[in-house]
C-alpha cells in the first residue's frame, strides 16, 4: 500500500512538472509572439501565435491573443508583397481564427461575427446569399452593430434584389429604421430612395407587406413613415389610425396623425390629434403651438391665443409662443383698417414682440425685424397729442374687430 502510495506521488509531481513546463513554454512562446508583434515583424509573429492558440489561449486572453493575431493576418494579407495565392490562404486562416476565438470567447462573438462577415465579403467569392446570412448573423449576435457593417449588408441586399424579391424588403426595413435612428444621415435617405425606380413603388412595397401580415404594428409603421417620407399624407392616414388604436399613448404615432391631416387641409382631425397630444404631454409647449397656428391660419385668432398662453405656461423661456401671440395682433389689425384704435393694436404686436425679444431666443432676430418694420404703424405722438392722451395713460382695446383680444396698452 506504502509503494502504491509513493508510485502515485512520483506519477503526480511528473504531471507537475510536465504542466509547468507545457506553461512555461506557452509563455515563451507567447513572449516570442508579443515582441515580433509589438516591432511589427509580423511573419515572425504569427507561428508563436498560432503555437499558443492551438495548444491553450485561455491564460493569454487577458493579453487580447486573438485580435493581436487578427491584427497580424489583417497586415499580412493588405501587404503589396503578398501574393494573391498567400491572400486565399490568410483569409481562410482569418475564418479559422474567429471560430477558434468564438469558442473560447464566446462573449466577444458579435465582433468576431461582423468580422467574420467582413473577411467572407472583402476577400472571398463567398456566395452573396452566404454573405447575407453571415451578416443576418452578426447583427442578430449584436443588435448596435456599426452602421459601417450594417451599410455593407444593406448594400447586399439592394444589390441583389433582381435576385430575390424579399431583399428589397429588407434593405429597406434597415435603412428606415437606420434613418429613424440617424434622421440628419442623408445617405440612409438616399440609400432608401435608390431602393426603388419611384417613390410611389417604395409606399406600394410597405403597403404590400403590411397587408400581408395587417396586424404587424411595425410593418404598419413601415408603410406610413415611407408614405410620410413621399409625401403621400393621404395613404399615410390608414396605417397611423390602425397604429394609434393599437398604441393609443404613443406620441409619434399622433404627431405623424397630426401632420398627415393637416397636410390634406382635414383640420377638425387635426385639431382632434393635437388636443389628444397635449393630453398625453401636458407639459410639452410644442403641442400647444400647433393648436395655436392651426387655428390662426383658420382665422380663430382668440381660440389660437389662448393656446399660445397655455404654451407659454408651460415653457416661460420659449420666446416662440410670444412671437406667434404678436402676429395675431398684426393679422387682425391688417384685416380691419388703419384708424387710431388699430394703431394701438400695432403697439400691442410691437409691445409682444418685444417680449418674445426679451427671452433671447431663436426668434429674438426675427422679432426685432417686426418691431422695425411696425415702426410707422403705430400711434404717433402728434395721435395721442390730439387725443388728449398722457404718456403712462393706459388705453382699453376695443371695438368690433378686436372684442376678443381684451388688452390695455399703456401709452409710452
């Protein structure tokens, strides 16, 4: 018993032994890799590499083994002294390395699937139904992949859309949603209108393909952001009432509503979909404005005030609802005449004017343009002279025109 005993400690330190030994030389050989690598001498580099890949990369993962390597053969195969044969063979040693770096970190496999993707592309005569799949793979494996690599795959798409129908769907489905994420990116605009001969045919894809699965909120959404894109306000509708029964508190959905019926001049719906906005957000200033101009241009000036000070409630620093305020006193006293009282009506648009000029913001420029150009339309001091009216005075709007606007002016 006492030998068996000694035989299997001698059996044990030999394992030792030999696995120190295995580790030492994976780190000399690693040693060997990381200087070549480091002084850019990569032919020499890579045989160290591959040497601690196959035999144990795990304790050099931390070191970032596997892209030093990819680093490496990426080198390699851009040098104009590689041959074309050499080029064939790194690239199929690339493949092999993001399988083997996959297995051993599985965590990282969005970037060695994208990547993967990349190589089958750019340096093989890899298939373009594959090379879909391959990047189909990548970014299901990292849904925020670069718009570099989802640009390529859109690129596949559209490219070979003669091919497959189906394609064509997809291309787009990318690109909106990359233009959604992005709206200030052209290219993405410019990718979706290439998709199609007219832009007619891009509103009737969408629609095809919401018709076919008509319960699918995003391929409803597809089709009327697309119909929206071309203008088509009027196809547009279908698909945002569907959307906003189906998602009754999803802004979006009632600002596009909105636009699209104010776009056809159907403005009860309109006002419908704004009032139904600032029940949803309150506290959002923009709402009230739309209201405000949308019963301006109707000549509702009283209902438009009214919601311009509701605005400017909800957002004091906005000089936008004062500045939209004064222009309904210059439409209303433009619509009536020129006597005394509708001089005073100037002199509020320029008193309101000079409020929205006092908040410093976007419309400051544009206020003081008004004040100037209202300079010769409000009340002289030769008016109120003659009229026995004292500076500090205040003077009562009214008359027929005006019931609604219930202001003093205080006569400067």
């Amino acid at each position: 018993m006492k030998r068996a005993k000694i035989i299997i400690s001698i059996i044990l330190t030999a394992l030792t032994f030999s696995s120190q030994a295995q580790s030492q030389d994976l780190m000399a050989e690693f040693s060997l890799f990381y200087e070549y690598q480091k002084n850019n001498d990569f032919k020499s580099a890579l045989p160290h590499g591959w040497k601690v890949i196959e035999e144990n990369p795990e304790p050099f993962l931390r070191y970032n083994i596997f892209t030093k390597m990819e680093s490496a053969l990426f080198y390699m195969h851009d040098s104009v002294a590689t041959t074309e044969e050499e080029k064939s063979e790194i690239a199929d040693t690339t493949l092999y390395l993001y399988e083997k770096a996959m297995k051993y970190e599985p965590d990282k496999s969005g970037y060695y699937l994208k990547k993967k993707a990349f190589v089958l592309e750019s340096w093989t005569d890899t298939s373009a139904e594959e090379l879909i799949a391959a990047y189909e793979k990548a970014l299901e494996a990292n849904p925020d992949l670069e718009d570099y690599y989802k640009d390529r795959y859109g690129m596949l798409l559209t490219n070979n859309a003669d091919s497959n129908p189906d394609y064509k769907l997809r291309a787009l489905d990318l690109y909106s949603s990359m233009s959604e994420g992005d709206p200030t990116n052209e290219t993405w605009v410019s990718r979706i209108e290439n998709l199609a001969e007219n832009p007619d045919e891009l509103v009737e894809i969408t629609y095809k393909a919401w018709q076919l699965d008509p319960d699918n909120m995003e391929k409803a959404w597809k089709y009327a952001s697309t119909a929206m894109r071309n203008q088509n306000y009027e196809k547009a509708v279908e698909p945002l009432q569907f959307l906003v029964e189906k998602g009754p508190e999803v802004i979006n959905y009632w600002n596009q509503l909105a636009t699209a019926y104010q776009k056809q001049d159907n403005y009860s719906k309109a006002l419908e979909a704004y009032k139904k906005l600032t029940e949803l957000q309150p506290d959002n200033a923009e709402h009230f404005v739309n209201l405000a101009l949308m019963y301006k241009n109707q000549g509702q000036l009283a209902a438009a005030r009214s919601y311009l000070n509701k605005a400017a409630d909800v957002n004091p620093n906005w000089d936008y609802p004062h500045y939209i305020e004064a222009t309904l006193y210059e439409q209303a006293a433009r619509n009536c005449g020129y006597e005394f009282m509708d001089k005073i009506v100037y002199q509020l648009a320029v008193n309101t004017y000079r409020t929205a000029l006092s908040k410093g913001g976007q419309y400051a420029s544009s206020a003081r343009d008004r004040i100037s150009a209202l300079a010769n339309s409000v009340p002289s001091q030769e008016d109120y002279f003659f009229r026995n009216i004292n500076s500090g005075d205040k003077i009562k709007i009214e008359g027929g025109c005006y019931d609604w606007i219930n202001r003093t002016v205080t006569v400067p």
